[in-house]
C-alpha cells in the first residue's frame, strides 16, 4: 500500500536499528505518549529488537485506556434509557464500568451502535427524528476536529435530538503531570504524531525549556517509531533537550489551523480525570457554552455519578511508568484480560495486557526464540 | 422450469402469488407450508431424493467412516457482494466435512423464516443453495422450515448439517499436527470478513470487496491425490488465521509459529484493514483453507494447489514447533516476535 509499506520495509528498519544500537552508550526511559505508537510497538515488536537499555514506557496515550470509570459509568446508564440510540467507537463497547460495559447493556435491550465517525451519529438522529442519538466524544485532540464538527453540523442543521457525552482529553498538560510527578522517570517523550497533525508542535517548546526534555514528534509506522527513538537517543546522548519532527510529512510546527479555530470555538478547556491517574487540571475539554444543548452530561442529568476506580487496580502507575504491569498484585489474578480490573488490561495495546501475553510467552521452561531482549 | 424463480412465470402457485411475504401459515403445516415446499425448494434443490418427500431422506453409502457436522448461519445482511447466506450455508457445511479429508455427499437445510420475509428474497436464497449444492456436486436430501412472529428473527436463519466418506488411509485431525510440520493457506486471507463488514457498516470503498465463498472439497481431493500425509485441515471463518490455529496448537499441545510477511493479503482487504485498524489475520475466511503437513510434502502440494482455481494464490506461512506447546507466535516483519491470541469476542474498529 502506497505511504504504507515504504514506511514497514525491513531493510530500513534494520539501519535505524543499527544507528540506535551505535548511538545508545548509556540508558534512557523512553515514554511513547499515544496509544497507536504502543500498538505500533507491541504489534511489530520494536521493544524486543531495542538496546537492552533503551526502555520504552507505555504512556497515557490511549483514549480507551484513560477515560475514566465514571465516564463509563454515565455512558451506561444513558445507553440503558429507552429511547436512546448510543453511539461509539468500536473498542470502548469492551471497556468495563463499575459493573457492566456497553455490551451488557446492548444485551439487555440497550440500543448501542458502533459507528465509524461521528458524523454518522449526526446522520443517525436526522433519518430518526423520533429517538434521542448520543454519541460518546472521546480521545485526545485527534478525533476533537470531527467530533467539533459533527456537533456544530448538529447545530447548523437544527437537530435537537442530537447530544455528545464528551470526555476529550489533552496531551500537553499531561506531559506536564508526569514531569511534575516526583517520581518519574521518563527522560524524553515521544509525542503522538497525529495529535500534532491537529494542534502543531508550538505547544511543546514551553514544555521542553520548563523540564529539558527531549520531545520528538513521531508517527506510527514501525521505521516512524524508530526514527522518533533515534533521534530521541541522539538527543539524550549529546545532552540536548529540544523539539523535533521526525514526522514532517504530517506534521507543521503550525497545525492544522481552521480545525484549531473551530476546535476553540465548539469546546472550551476542563480540568479532567484520567482513569487510574487522577485528576488533572485544564486537560481536557468539554463543549463550550454556546453548543451547551449538545452535551449529554447536561442533557441527561448524569453529572452527579461518582464512580470509585478498583482499589486494587494501579493502572495508574502503570501508566506514569512507575511499576511494570507484573509488579501490580491483582496482575493475572483478579485482572486478566477477559475480566479487566483496569483499562490498560482491555485493549490488546493497553501495557498490561500486552504483558499478560508476553509474560505467558516468556515465562515458559523452554528456551524461546529470539525474545532474548524482551 | 428454469433454475431462476420467476414469480411472474409460474403456473398455478395462487396462494404464493397472494402472500408476497412470508405470513405464520407458511409454518404451520398446513396447504400455505407444501406449497412453499413445493413451489420454491423442490424446485430449487431438485433431486430424485427429495422429490420422494418422505419424512427422512433414504440414502445408499458405501464406505465405513463417515465424516458429519452441523452449522447454522445468522449473517446480516443475508446478501453481500459475491454471495448471500444461502450459498454461505451450503459452502460452510461442505468444508466441515472436507476438512476431514471427505467427499461431502448429503446435506439438509433447517430454515428459520421470520414472517414478512419477501418470498423474492426466499427464493433468491433457496435457488443459490441449490445452485451452490449442484455446483459442488453435493445434494441437499431433507429439510424443515418453521416461521417465527416478525421481530423474533432476522429475516432467516439457515442450518444446514451434512456428511461425507472418508477415502481409505486418510486421518485429518488437529491432534495430528507435529512439531517440524509446515503450515500452508490456501490463498489470500481476510476477504469474507471484510466483505460483510464493508455492507453491514455502511462503509464506502473504492473497489468492492467480495466474499471468498467457495467448496473446498475438491482442492482437498487433489491434495489428497498428492499426499495422504496429510495432518490437518482447517477452514479459518470465525476468528480467521489466528483462532484456527490457536485451536490446532491447543489440541494437538505444539506451538504454532506464523510469518506475518508471508500472509497472503489481497491489498483492498489489506487498505481496509489498516482503515478499521484490524488485524487480517483475525477475519474470517470462507473459501480458504489451512494445512498442516509434514515438510517432505509441502513444496509437491503447494504445486498442485496452485494449479487449483482456489489455490493459486498458496503459500506456507509458518511451521509447528515443539516449543511453547499451545501457543502461536508470529514473526513480524521486522524479525520480531509477538504472541498471536485467540480473540476474547469480536474484533473491534480501534479508535486510534
């Protein structure tokens, strides 16, 4: 596939391979920030062909993984009022609330859709003008552009039956938490290349000089992942801490400005919970004002479900890079991936469950192939 | 009369021609219920064992192992590109049985029918069975039809059970795989799954994708002309590639080791699995098959089975290994290793 494949050949990977290996002399922690460039990792499996001391943390990156259980929790209980036609991205039908997911409820009679875009859930409450359509507005400032646009094309069009229960989140001001944190490790992020596409770069400079980190901008494909590391590493190894693109054919330090301006208009800046993190101020949106008739929160009144995480999950840490997946006590216990405890164990990216597998790979007597560095 | 229903054309079919739905009567037992039989699946599957109508299907056989299985089919929407749920069902139950080595002989159709089904539609479905059926050189023997009230089906449900012979000195089974075994697929994976997916979810591609659907029974025949050696066959719908062989290394207690570079992807399946972040190698097959074989037959079966209009595109793309015993593994294409796992339900469109 053109713009695919060129960026999957072995033979580039095995040079950018070779200059991390030349260039790593001492060890560096790593965090990738978004969710694609774990899958990216995990599936192609990157971690395993890196230095011994290049260390990879999974960041807080995705959208799954982070939102948090009470967002869950009111997404059910407006999944379960007659009437309603819920709509969602496909993966977060798995992900459990305090005590069912949005499969149950479909089972139950709930009406849950999966669509592709959220256009098409503005499409769903015009051809149903009858039943009430809620669409569940997550990620990070990725999917924001269409989700602002399917709520200001709701507006434009006069629909009333159309509403957004939003939970969008926001990287920048999750990097700061994490350097903010006093035990943190990280030593230089990978910043997600499409959040980038959105917003630009011009967000990170403020970040790099505060902390002297190290941030590259970095795409998905496995040499993009790579040449993101590389040019990581290099910065580490020579003592510098600046931002770079090692995505330029998607990113411009400027961003995707209309989408920005619209993105300004329709939502307007929350302080938000990350799910086994806690809150974080001014990290996410939520609708502005002016598009207050959209929101599902309001329209609903579900605001007041109060949700307490599992005391036993430390998603949290394992998310901040603080302990790894097996050092949790519920790890394979009470939490496996067909009974998750915590986001990170649901999505087949998330850290503990990529784990879970591994771990049960590597763990057997036998010597196993080529997994040595794992 | 013609193989093509012609609701127009027909003689005397009265009580059809006024009920161009399917109404409750069409189960009840009664005149509504033959004349449907009569009029649209004798018609449809004609054979000289059904023509007897007798409460069962008398049958001659001739060879002392059997191969039988069972299945029922749901899909929605029940006509997708490339085929509809009628020839889903018939080329399903076929390649059960093939993937015991069998020459399928016989199969039965239960339907489910919800009432306000159109009848085009009905005969539309029955005629491809009957179709699909002749064109595998298989018969479909007896049948049953009940109808449930509107809203309590989904248009139809189709169960279609089977059997065959097994030819003398061939023993297929998961158990049989053996570490040193070579995995081969018998063509690009990912095409039926796709293909539903791309109607059911209203997705708009550039090039239509379409189902895969086809009897496996006759590429296996040729297989087996080239080697009884034959350990496993498998067809991979549900779950595709990885749940297939996740099942054969669990019963058989050998690892399974797959080379993702070595998957044969048709690239429209391949762009829209990248689009729906999906994995091909857990989406469904329906005229695919894989086999596990020991290394000294390999390259002579993959040549016969690209001389095979179902096989032309077959490739070995792993081997079976004595270390992690029930587990699969693939090597990705950057020489890494990753688990592969059965799915614990569908899978899912990713967000990011």
């Amino acid at each position: 596939m053109k713009y695919l494949d060129e960026f999957r050949n072995p033979d580039l990977a095995e040079k950018l391979l070779e200059d991390i290996h030349r260039l790593a002399k001492q060890p560096w922690a790593i965090m990738e920030v978004c969710g694609g460039q774990t899958h990216s990792i995990i599936r192609n499996g990157i971690d395993q062909l890196l230095p011994d001391t290049i260390e990879l943390i999974h960041g807080p990156g995705c959208p799954v993984c982070v939102t948090p259980l009470e967002m869950i929790d009111k997404a059910l209980a407006i999944a379960a009022q007659p009437g309603v036609i819920f709509c969602s991205f496909g993966d977060m039908l798995r992900v459990p609330g305090s005590e069912k997911d949005l499969f149950r409820i479909k089972s139950e009679g709930g009406d849950v859709r999966i669509v592709y875009s959220p256009l098409d859930a503005v499409k769903i409450a015009r051809e149903n003008p009858e039943r009430e359509v809620v669409f569940f507005g997550i990620g990070f400032e990725t999917t924001a552009p269409a989700n602002a646009m399917a709520v200001f094309q709701a507006k434009q069009q006069g629909l009333t039956n159309f509403s957004m229960l939003v939970s969008h989140v926001l990287v920048p001001p999750a990097i700061a938490a994490i350097m903010e944190s006093p035990t943190s490790r990280v030593q230089g992020f990978l910043a997600a290349g499409h959040v980038c596409s959105v917003m630009g770069y011009w967000e990170y400079d403020p970040l790099v000089e505060k902390y002297q980190i190290p941030i590259v901008i970095t795409g998905f494909e496995p040499l993009d992942v790579l040449e993101g590391i590389r040019m990581t590493v290099r910065q580490l190894e020579e003592g510098r801490a600046e931002v770079e693109n090692a995505y330029p054919r998607s990113v411009k330090y400027e961003g995707n400005e209309p989408a920005q301006k619209m993105l300004a208009d329709i939502f307007q800046v929350t302080d938000r919970t990350w799910r086994g993190i806690g809150e974080i101020p001014r990290s996410g949106w939520k609708l502005s004002d002016a598009y207050r008739d959209f929101d599902a929160e309001i329209k609903y009144a579900v605001s007041d479900i109060r949700t307490q995480e599992s005391a036993l999950c430390r998603s949290g840490e394992v998310l901040q890079g603080l302990i790894k997946p097996n050092q949790c006590a519920a790890f394979g216990k009470e939490c496996t991936p067909r009974k998750p405890l915590g986001a990170t164990m649901v999505s087949s990216e998330g850290a503990c469950a990529a784990y879970f597998q591994y771990g049960r790979f590597t763990a057997l007597d036998q010597p196993v192939i080529e997994l040595e560095s794992a | 009369m013609s193989n093509t229903l012609n609701f127009e054309g027909w003689v005397c079919p009265i009580p059809l021609r006024d009920h161009p739905n399917i109404v409750m009567g069409h189960g009840g037992g009664g005149k509504l219920s033959a004349e449907l039989v009569e009029h649209l699946f004798l018609p449809a599957f004609k054979n000289e064992i059904l023509d007897n109508l007798g409460d069962s299907a008398i049958l001659k056989l001739t060879g002392d192992r059997l191969a039988f299985s069972t299945d029922s089919y749901v899909v929605q929407p029940l006509f997708f590109p490339g085929g509809n749920i009628g020839d889903l069902a018939v080329n399903g139950t076929i390649n059960d049985i093939a993937m015991s080595g069998a020459t399928p002989l016989y199969l039965s159709s239960g339907f489910i029918l919800e009432e306000g089904l159109s009848l085009e539609a009905l005969g539309t479905i029955a005629d491809s069975m009957g179709a699909a059926a002749r064109a595998a050189g298989v018969a479909l023997v007896t049948g049953d039809t009940k109808v449930v009230d509107r809203g309590h089906g989904d248009g139809v449900f189709i169960n279609t059970s089977g059997f065959g012979l097994i030819p003398e000195g061939v023993d297929i089974k998961p158990t049989n795989a053996r570490p040193g075994d070579v995995v081969i697929v018998s063509g690009e994976i990912g095409t039926h799954g796709i293909a539903i997916m791309s109607v059911r979810e209203g997705l708009e591609f550039e090039t239509v994708i379409e189902t895969d659907s086809a009897p496996l029974h006759g590429l296996v025949a040729e297989m087996l002309a080239v080697s009884r050696e034959i350990h496993v066959l498998r067809d991979p719908t549900r779950g595709g590639v990885a749940s297939a062989t996740n099942e054969i290394a669990q019963a058989a207690k050998v690892g399974i080791v797959l080379h993702e570079r070595k998957l044969p992807v048709a690239p429209a399946v391949h762009a829209a699995c990248e689009l729906l972040g999906m994995d091909p190698i857990y989406v469904a097959n329906e005229g695919k098959l894989l086999a596990i074989v020991p290394p000294n037959v390999a390259e002579p079966l993959l040549e016969r089975m690209r001389l095979h209009p179902l096989g032309t595109k077959a490739a070995i793309i792993g081997e079976v290994t004595s270390q992690h015993p029930g587990m699969v593994v693939a090597k990705t294409g950057l020489g890494a290793t990753r688990v592969v796992d059965m799915q614990i339900g569908e899978q899912l469109p990713r967000i990011c």
